[in-house]
C-alpha cells in the first residue's frame, strides 16, 4: 500500500481569528474582554439567584444550540468556515452584543417612556428599540469577523453562517436572562421558559434576524467587482430592514394571538400557532434565500472547474460528484465499505482539495498560473495515493443511484 501524501495546510479559506496584525482583532479582543467581565458577573448573579435554575437553563440551551450550530455550520455547501472564527462569532453574539445591548435598549427604552408615555412604552419599548439596536451591534460582530479574515467571506452564503452564529450566541445567552429573571427561575419556570422561547419560537429568533444581516454584508463585501455600489448597498439596506421589521413585528403588540397568563389546558397548544403567525413568512424567505444562496454556490463550482475538468486535477465524473453533497456522501460511504475509513477520509481529502483548486481558478487570470499548476498535482497525488490502497477500483466512483 503506498503511503499517502503529507499533510498540508491548504493555503485558502483557513484563517485563524488570532490575526495580531489586524486591528479589528484588537477591537474585537478588547470588546469581548471588557464586556465578558460583566457577562460573567450577571451569571453568577442569576446562578445566586437560583443555582438549580441556572444549570438547568445552561443544560437545556446546549442540547438547543449545539445541534443548531453544526447545522449552520454544514450549510455551506462547500467550504467550512474555521472553527476558530465561528467561536469568535459565537462568543461576540453571547458576550459582546449581549452586554451592549442591554445598555442600548436601557437607554433608548427611557427616550420612549419620555416621549411616548408609559402606557404606550409598555406596548412598544420592546419593538421601538432592541430590533435597531441589538440587529446592528450583532452585525457589527460579522463585520468585525470580515475585518479579520478578509478572505473567508466570499460569498452571500458565507455572511449568513457567521450572521446566524453571532445569532445563535446572543439567543442562548438572552434565553439564559428571561429564564431566571423573567419567569422566576426555578426548574418548573425554566422549563415553562424554554418551551416559549426554544421549542414554540426558537425558529424565529436572532438566528434567523442576524443570518439575514450577514447574507447582507455578505453581498456587500464579496460582489465589489461584479455589482455597482448602489445596487450592493440597496441589497444590504434590504436585508437588514427586512431583519429589523421582523424583529420589530415579534416584538410588537400587532399579530398578537398569544392566549392571556397564566396558561393553561389548551393555551399551550395555541402558543406556537400564535408565534408561527409572527415568524413563519421571515423563516420561509430566509430558507428561499438560503436555498439560492446554495445554488448559486453551485453553479460557481461547475464554472470554476469546468474547465479543468479531464486534467489532472480533476476528472468530469469527479466534478459530477463534487457538485452534490448528497453524492459526495454517498460515495464516501461506499468507497469505506469498499477499502476502509482510510480511504474514505483520503477521499474527503481529495473532495476538499478540489474545492480549493476551484477558489483557486476563480482568483487567477491564467491557466498557467504558478498556484494553479501547484493544486492541480496536488489533487493528482492524492487521487495516485487513494488509488494505491487496495480495494480502491477509482477515486470517482459512483453508487448505483
């Protein structure tokens, strides 16, 4: 069996978040270490306040957030984002945005009682400040991502992967508040708690507002050749009002069917009738959004690799494999019962250097380019190894369908 090839690091799309060089790394530092100093005393008070409460809060929003995540993470149909940056996002969403926000809601909720009375503040505080000030302190976490790793971000689709994990870590870490603070924080009340805001509305929350916002600045940033300035910056103002309103419209006192407190009998089974009415258009046009965003992820791959398909980097039966996540599993799955799990990682390996030689061909202006030339017999030498293993008939084969 010959040896596979040594490991590499690919040269794309694996930036670390510890760019000391970057500046917005060190706003990014400095922010997260100021205002995890307050997140970590507002923990510990709501864990005085009532500790079994508190763990149990924590338990049930990890068994939430950790499916959740890995789904954002494997949304991208081609290229995962690195780990490191997903938890930078993660954590400014929890700590950074979390933190800010409750000052900025704090204060504009006290312009609101001013200007509009208390009882129109206690109807509207809600929606007439946390969908403006929390949307742009989130979005500021994935434009300070972007300051960071210029590179990872290159598509619409990239933006909402890291919209949707600032999303995530602000909602787990917000629930955490409204467990304990809000309907009374012991076990029975965190449970009543988690029903309402993870299993009856957890679809439309900040995952949902903030991926819209990162889908936004994903076009801003990545469509600068192609697309005028006017036209990326109507699309980013588009998606982000569209993020806004729907915050405001859930938080607001319109479309509100929800059954009076306290709930019973029947109530909790209007409940997600009630939040379905609210949130379900902007889960629908997220998901049709997404659901482009895919294909056009799609048709780049085919155009990136079409003309390199039948050289040595790669095959056209490889290509036809490549553009289906559903076919690439498939045939990792056959090619491990066939030769083993060292082959089938050896060929996931390929399927991902192949990937790369696509961003590659995109980025060059020659065939011949020096970089090009480098992937394509990379990709080759690793076909040269998968096909030494025994039990290995070819790097490219199919399934039956």
């Amino acid at each position: 069996m010959a040896a596979a090839p040594v490991k590499r690091r690919s040269p794309l799309h694996h930036t670390s978040l510890f760019q000391l060089r970057e500046p917005a790394f060190w706003l990014y530092a400095v922010t997260l270490a100021l205002t995890g100093l307050y997140t970590i005393g507002e923990q510990s008070l709501y864990r005085r306040i009532s500790p079994s409460g508190w763990v149990l809060s924590w338990v049930l929003l990890l068994a939430y957030a950790l499916p959740v995540f890995l789904i954002i993470y494997f949304l991208d149909l081609y290229e995962r984002e690195p780990m490191s940056l997903l938890i930078g996002a993660l954590l400014w969403g929890a700590v950074a945005a979390t933190t800010m926000s409750g000052f900025g809601n704090s204060g504009w909720g006290e312009v609101v009682a001013r200007v509009g009375g208390p009882e129109f503040a206690a109807k509207w505080t809600a929606a007439l400040t946390a969908p403006f000030v929390e949307e742009t302190l989130k979005g500021l976490g994935v434009v300070i991502i972007y300051l960071i790793a210029r590179e990872e971000i290159d598509d619409v689709m990239d933006g909402f992967v890291y919209g949707a994990t600032v999303g995530l870590g602000f909602a787990v870490v917000e629930d955490v508040y409204y467990f304990i603070a809000v309907f009374g924080g012991s076990p029975a009340d965190v449970i009543k708690g988690y029903f309402i805001r993870v299993i009856a509305s957890g679809l439309y929350s900040h995952v949902l507002y903030t991926g819209l916002v990162g889908m936004g600045i994903g076009y801003a940033v990545t469509r600068r050749g192609g697309v005028s300035s006017r036209r990326r910056g109507l699309v980013l103002a588009g998606l982000v009002s569209l993020a806004v309103f729907g915050h405001l419209l859930w938080n607001s006192p319109l479309l509100d069917f929800f059954p009076e407190y306290p709930w019973t009998g029947s109530d909790w089974l209007v409940i997600p009738l009630a939040t379905a009415v609210k949130g379900l258009p902007l889960l629908a046009f997220a998901g049709l959004a997404v659901k482009l965003a895919r294909g056009r992820e799609r048709r780049w791959l085919n155009t990136a690799l079409m003309a390199e398909a039948g050289d040595e980097g790669i095959s056209a039966g490889e290509l036809a494999v490549l553009e289906s996540p559903k076919a690439r599993r498939a045939v990792r799955a056959e090619m491990k019962a066939r030769a083993g799990r060292g082959a089938a990682d050896l060929l996931e390996r390929l399927h991902r250097e192949q990937v790369n030689l696509a961003m590659i061909r995109s980025r060059v202006a020659a065939s011949d380019d020096p970089a090009l030339i480098e992937q394509r017999a990379y990709c080759k030498a690793l076909r040269d190894a998968l096909q030494a293993i025994p039990g290995v008939a070819s790097a490219e084969a199919v399934p039956p369908a």
